[in-house]
C-alpha cells in the first residue's frame, strides 16, 4: 500500500516536471515567434513609412495637374453644371402624374417634355 | 556499546513509519542524553519543514482556488510595436503627408583602418562629387578615427560604394527629414537641420510637440487649395512681372488658414540653396500699407457704430488738403456720392469724410477690436508686427481710413474680414486643424445686421464696382480692391505699388476669405496700362474661387436672393443720387 502511494506520488511528480518542461519550452519557443513577428511588424511598418512618403510625392497636385494636363481632356467642374436634386427636371412620366394629366393627354404631355429644350419646371 | 538495530539494506519493510522495535535498547546517560538531543533535532527539523510544506500547500491552494481565474496576462506588457522616427510626421487637414523622416544612409571613413590611402581616394573620388583625389587623399590619411564622405546617399549609391570594396569605409543609418510636397508649402511647413532640428515655419514653431510624439501633426491647410492658390498668384505674378506675391484662405467661422502661399518660394530639402527674399514670408512676415482694402473696416465702423447710415453720403468733388498732403480719388466722380458708392467706387475722399465722422479714438479702438494692431496669434514664429502710428494724429486717422500710414500683415487683414464678414465674431486663426465641436466662440466686434450691410456692400464692389474681375459664376464673391503705393525713401512711389484684393465667398452665408497680393505689378496692354487691385489681383480670386468652390463643397447659386437685396441696395442708392441731383441743381 505504501509502496503504491510512495510510487503514484513519484510517477505524478514526474508527469508534473515533464509538463512543465513542456510548456516552459512551448512559451519559450511562442517567445521567439512573437520577436520575430515584431521584428517583421517593424520591418513592414518601415517600409510603409517609405511608401507612403513614395505616395504622397507621386500624389503631389504639381505632379498631378501636369499630368492631367497632358494626358487627359477634363476640367473643374464650372458652377452652372451644379445643380440639386430638387432643380432636377421630372421624369415625363411622373410630370404627367405630378400635373393630373388623363391618359389621352399623354401622348401631348411626352412629347412636349422632349421637344422642351431645358425643362426646368417645378412641380 | 549501543548495538545498533541490524536491518537489511533493501528490506522496505524497515521504513515503516509504526514499525515496533524488534529489540529493546537500554542506554543509559551520556549517550542516552545524546540520542535524546538528536531525536529532538530531528523532530524539530521535520516541524519546520512541515511547516513550510503547509505554507506551500496554501499558497498552492490560494493561488488556485482564489486568485484571478483566468490566466496571467503576460502580453500586457509586451506593448504594442510602433516605428519610432524621432519626430512626429505632419500631414493637411485631409492626412496628406507633408513632412515625414526617412531613414538614410550616410557613409564615413576610419582612416586608421584604410591601408593605402591613395588607392582608396582614387576609387572614391569618381562617386564623391565635389572632392578630388588629393582632398580624399588627405581626409583618408588624417590620424582621426571618422571623417564624414557623405551624408544621405541614396540606396544606389550605397550599393556603388560598397562594391568598391575598400576596408574603412563604413554606413551610417541616420534619419533625414524629407518634404514630398516640395516647395508647395514650404513657408508654412518650414524645414528642419540635417540634425532634425527646426529651423523655419511649423518645423521651428512647434519643434517640441514635433520630436515628443510620433503621432502626426494635423495642419489646417489642404494642399490642393494650397496648389490652386499657389498655381494662380504665380500666373498672375508672371503676367504682371510682379517681384512677389502671397495670398491665403481661410475659414470664414473657424479662423482656419486653408492655403497659405508667399512667392517666390524655396525647396524645403535645400534651404541654403535659396535666396533671402524666397524665404522671405510675405504672409506672415511682411506688413504692408494695404490700401483701399482698409475702407472695408472703416465703412463697417462708421455703419456699426452708428455715425452714418447708408442713405448719408459726402461731396467728393474737391481733394482733401490737410497740412502739406492732399487726398485724391483714384478716378475721381467729381460729385455727391452715397455711403455704398463711395464703397464701391472706392473714393478715398468720401471714405476720410466718413471717418472723420467717428473721429481717432474710436477709429483706434475698432482696428485694435479687429486685431490689427497687435501681432496676430498664428503658430508661427515668423511673424510681422502691424505697424500704426504713434502719436495717432488727425492726419494718421484720414490716411488710415483708406489703409496708408498703417502697416498690417496678411493673416490680420484675413482674420478682421472674416469677423466682419461672418457675423461678427472674432477668431484667433490658427495653421491647426480645428475640429467641428472645438470651434472657439470669438469676440463680437460688430452686430450681424453690420455684418450682413457690409456682405452686400461688398457684394456690390463685385457686381458693379471696382472688383468686376473678380466675379466667380454662382458663388457670390464680395470683397474690395486695394491699390497701394510702397514707400521707397520716405516718399509714396507711384510706379511701385502692391496691389490687393480681399475677398469671401459665398456672400449670402460667407464660408471662406481669400487674399490675393501682387508685388509691384507692372501693367500690359491687356489691362491697358493699369496695375491695380481690380485688374491684376481681383481676376486671381475669380479663378481661385472658380477652382476651389467644387472642392471645398460650396455649393454654386444662380437664384439670387442675393441679387434682390443687392438691388435693394442700388436702388436706394439711385434714388438717393437722384433727389440729390435734384437738389443740387
């Protein structure tokens, strides 16, 4: 009986130390991952440093309007092509309903919101 | 003799604890007396260890059962990996780099370890411009362990010089301080010392709260604006072959500078290759006798304080002569004007009678309200102090009515149109992005119905006065022309002159101020000889404004409520000249 006890207690001594051999050998090794991690985050964020530095003077307005000027045919927008969504002409559709109209008028009603140069009504 | 008790070596029998003694020792005195002590030794022993075995266990026992359940937190303290650069990057108010540090290489020599000197400074001398051979040969022969090559080299570079293969010469990882925008906004960036130390603009101003933080510093400038600005005053300054020029935006209600700009301007990375004059900020630093462009603060001072209304008007046929000056109009009307003609058509005699009306004092306390008479709050250390006369005479107050004898930077002027312009209220400008809730309320200078009188006498500069040029389609600008002769040798030159326009936008519910400056503009045939505020720097704003208001989300208005009020105006100013006329005959 003692025996038994003596031994159980030896073999649980022994399963603790090989578990903890284990596991301080498993952190230690995680530990190394995580430097090397880091090392690489620190890398990366370095290199993005230089990036976007890279980014922003490619990205200079000088560099860009030279460019668009060159390869492209746009312009600022002028003031007269903005307008708001309530300044927007109806659909003819949605005018006929918007004025009441009777399905005989409808025909009328089309084509005069076509022929209309710029319907700006208001309903 | 004791006996000692005879066991078998590996009888495990032996150790049991309640094993009764198969014989009976006798011992008797000394060496009863000594196993005695020894037996209590041991169970004295075995009572500390016990002891401490038990403390064990409970320390166990605590530590699991009631001690925190979950486990270590160990990561806690690893902390969370961030480049280091050593000073703060600065970006716009949208985040676009301005200013960044970049690691760099630089490469020296320890000419103690350079075996053959000669050899070594004929390989260097072809990849070091600027050195020849028998100055390297020197520099590598020296008894000193470091001598610099060069500092910054590029990656390629690097790579030639180690190819060369010469013991003794070695890299140096340094960080150097780069400027992707280039000279776009170097007066208000400014530059730091190859030791990333500030030495101009932001750079210098704020160089503590710079090297304290990796976090980036937030300006209050966009760049695009800023390359709009900086875009149209160069064409403008070409055209008229003006020596200089600066203009700014800012934020009508924040007081924030959007775009600063002073030309001629300099490359960041190379401060000691440009001139004086280039790094020169005319914004800040310069004060300059502005001009008509001051009729602005008197027409609001005589109107807000309540000694003129705008149906009051002066003869302006005769020039004033005070002394031994005479005040002239530009382009004289010769007759009765009221108080928005004498605005728009910017009469200086009209403007002298106006504030002669107020008188000195209160002239003095209502510019020094605006903050035109002390050094404007900006984050900058370049920067001018306004210069106004003292003794504050008579004469001081007529020429200061129509902004000569008074000396302002640009950044004053600004900030004084966006108080008069937006209500009323006062704000420190400022070259920091200000968030939405953290506006500062401002001082009131003027009520908003003084406000609103001067939006649509500016307004009226635009559509009927000298600031015709400057008229952007559906944004509504306002503003006011300023014609200024410079001093030269303590008399007025008329053939050197800055020219000015001082402008918001949109007029009905003003966003944005803009100031655009030329510097001794000359005229050409397209402006038929003249050089002024309405011809040379008024067409700037128009652009600028033209340019920036889609940006900036200004949304373009041709329903013109404004119109009506404007007309409103007008028409009292036309029945007004009638009548007079009526009773001038």
């Amino acid at each position: 009986m003692t025996r038994l006890v003596l031994l159980a207690w030896i073999l649980a001594g022994g399963a603790v130390a090989g578990f903890v051999f284990q596991m301080s050998n498993e952190v230690a090794d995680l530990e190394k991952e995580l430097t090397a991690v880091e090392r690489d985050i620190l890398g990366q964020q370095r290199a993005l440093h230089v990036l976007q530095a890279e980014w922003s003077y490619l990205n200079r307005p000088t560099r860009l309007s030279e460019l668009s000027r060159k390869h492209l045919s746009l312009a600022p927008v002028p003031a007269e092509r903005v307008i708001g969504i309530s300044d927007l002409p109806l659909r003819p559709s949605e005018r006929i309903s918007a004025q009441g109209a009777t399905l005989e008028g409808f025909e009328i009603t089309k084509t005069q919101a076509i022929t209309e140069p710029q319907g700006k009504l208001k309903p | 003799m004791t006996r000692k008790p005879k066991r078998q070596p590996h009888d495990w029998s032996q150790l049991d604890l309640q094993i009764k003694p198969r014989e009976v020792l006798r011992v008797e005195g000394n060496q009863r007396q000594a196993l005695e002590t020894g037996r209590n030794r041991l169970v004295f022993t075995g009572m500390i260890f016990a002891l401490a075995f038990c403390v064990i266990g409970f320390r166990v026992g605590d530590l699991a059962l009631w001690q925190e359940g979950h486990e270590p937190p160990l990561a806690r303290d690893q902390g969370e990996v961030r480049l280091e650069t050593g000073r703060a990057d600065i970006v716009d108010r949208n985040g676009v780099l301005l200013a960044t540090t970049l690691p760099a290489v630089s490469l020296y020599a320890n000419p103690r370890h350079i075996g053959d000197p000669i050899e070594a400074a004929t390989k260097l001398a072809p990849l070091l411009e600027g050195m020849d051979e028998a100055e390297l040969t020197a520099k590598l022969s020296s008894k000193r362990q470091f001598v610099w090559l060069k500092r910054s080299i590029s990656p390629r570079e690097q790579y030639s010089f180690n190819r060369l293969g010469i013991p003794g010469i070695y890299f140096q990882q340094e960080q150097r301080r780069v400027y992707p925008q280039g000279d776009l906004a170097a007066h208000v960036v400014g530059f730091a010392g190859i030791d990333n130390v500030g030495f101009a603009g932001i750079e210098r101003s704020l160089d503590d709260a710079l090297r304290g933080t990796s976090e980036p510093l937030k300006l209050s400038l966009d760049i695009r604006v800023q390359h709009i600005l900086s875009e149209e005053l160069a064409s403008a300054m070409e055209t008229f072959k003006g020596i200089g020029a600066a203009g700014l935006v800012m934020d009508a209600n924040s007081g924030e500078i959007i775009a600063m700009t002073s030309l001629p301007t300099f490359d960041p990375a190379e401060p000691g290759k440009a001139s004086k004059d280039a790094r020169f900020n005319r914004t800040t630093l310069g004060v300059y006798e502005m001009g008509s462009v001051f009729k602005i603060f008197t027409t609001a001072m005589v109107l807000d304080r309540g000694y003129l209304t705008l149906r009051d008007g002066f003869d302006t046929s005769d020039p004033i002569r005070i002394s031994r000056f005479t005040i002239r109009d530009y382009k004289p009307k010769k007759r009765w004007l009221s108080v928005p003609e004498i605005f728009i058509y910017s009469s200086n005699i009209g403007t002298v009678h106006m504030a002669m009306r107020a008188g000195t004092e209160v002239q003095k306390d209502f510019l020094g309200d605006l903050g035109l008479l002390s050094r404007s709050p900006l984050e900058l250390d370049e920067m001018g102090k306004p210069i106004a006369p003292s003794p504050w005479r008579e004469i001081n107050t007529m020429t200061i009515s129509y902004g000569h004898g008074i000396a302002v930077n640009s950044v004053q002027l600004a900030g004084a149109m966006a108080a008069i312009v937006n209500g009323g209220h006062l704000v420190p400008a400022t070259l920091l992005k200000r968030e939405e809730g953290d506006l500062p309320m401002g001082r009131k200078v003027i009520s908003p119905e003084t406000s609103e009188t001067m939006r649509r006498l500016m307004r009226l500069v635009v559509t009927h006065g000298t600031g015709r040029k400057a008229n952007a389609a559906g944004y509504l600008v306002g503003g006011k022309t300023g014609t200024a002769d410079k001093l030269r040798g303590g008399r007025y030159d008329r053939n050197s002159r800055i020219a000015s326009f001082l402008a918001a936008f949109p007029m009905d519910n003003p966003r944005y101020v803009i100031f655009a400056m030329i510097d001794e503009p000359k005229g050409n045939e397209a402006t038929h000889g003249y050089a002024t505020g309405g011809w040379v720097a008024a067409p700037v704003v128009q652009k600028v404004v033209e340019r920036i208001g889609p940006l900036l989300g200004v949304r373009p208005q041709f329903d013109d409520l404004a119109m009506e009020l404007e007309n409103e105006v007008l028409l009292e100013v036309s029945t007004k000249k009638e009548s007079q006329k009526v009773a001038a005959n």
